[in-house]
C-alpha cells in the first residue's frame, strides 16, 4: 500500500513538473500566439517544423527581449530583437546547450552577428574566439589597403 501511494505522489509531483517546465517555455507573447523557430532559430508558421519555441518577454525602447526554448523546456537563446517580428536581431545574445552550458555570446548590430564573440564547448570549455565585421568595416578596410 505504501508502494502505491509513493508511486502516486511521484507521478503527481513529475506532471506539476512537466507542465510547469512547458507553461515556462510557451510563455506569452504580444498577440497571444506562440512563435515557433527552425533549427537556423528563424520564425515560421508550422508547429510540426519547429525546434525552438520563443516567447517575448519584455519590450523597452531598445526593443524586444525574447527568449527560445528548447520543445523539452530547457533555454535555448535569449536576445534583443529590433521589431516584434523577432526577425531582425540587435544587441547582446547568448546561445545554450541543452544541457545548460553556454554555447555562445556576443552582439548583433542590424541583424548580423558583429565585433567578439565568446565560444564555448558542450562542457563549458572556451573555443577560440570569432570576430565578427559588418559590411561597412570589410569596405574601409579594404578602401585602406588600395
């Protein structure tokens, strides 16, 4: 009898989790809708291609804090977006592993990745560094060699 009701109280106390885990990740959004990404974290329509849910979960004149998930609940990435859209990133990102560890982070600066950005192995090992340059910048610089 005291099986039964241990096991009971595991599998109440395992749905609470499990549910709190995807109210967590489907968080709320602007319009009420969710939004879902691609394994490339672009937006798209079909709930059955997604890999990433995302909610928005602040917006400031910079414009919008949003964070993606992983479908199992766990943080996938979380940035700054210029428009609600969430189709243009601007500002400081970081990216996770499923298992919590950093995977990246750095800035965007009108939807390119831009200046140093931090890399990080599965365990949480540095990687070597990117450096990231916009358009302008390769321009002038290659305008200084000629």
């Amino acid at each position: 009898m005291n099986q039964i009701i241990a096991m009971r109280s595991l599998l109440i106390t395992a749905a609470i989790f499990t549910s709190s885990v995807f109210a967590m990740a489907s968080g709320t959004n602007p319009d009420g809708k969710d939004i879902y990404l691609n394994k490339h974290m672009e937006v798209i329509d079909k709930k059955k291609e997604a890999v990433y849910l995302c909610e928005i979960v602040a917006q400031t004149e910079e414009g919008y804090h949003a964070k993606a998930y992983f479908l199992t609940g766990e943080l996938k990435m979380e940035g700054w977006f210029a428009d609600e859209a969430l189709t243009q990133p601007h500002g400081t990102f970081t990216y996770y592993y499923q298992n919590g560890q950093v995977e990246s982070e750095g800035s965007f600066r009108d939807g390119s990745k831009f200046g140093l950005w931090q890399r990080y192995d599965f365990e949480g090992n540095p990687k070597s560094e990117k450096i990231y340059a916009t358009l302008q910048m390769m321009q002038a610089i290659d305008a200084f060699k000629h």
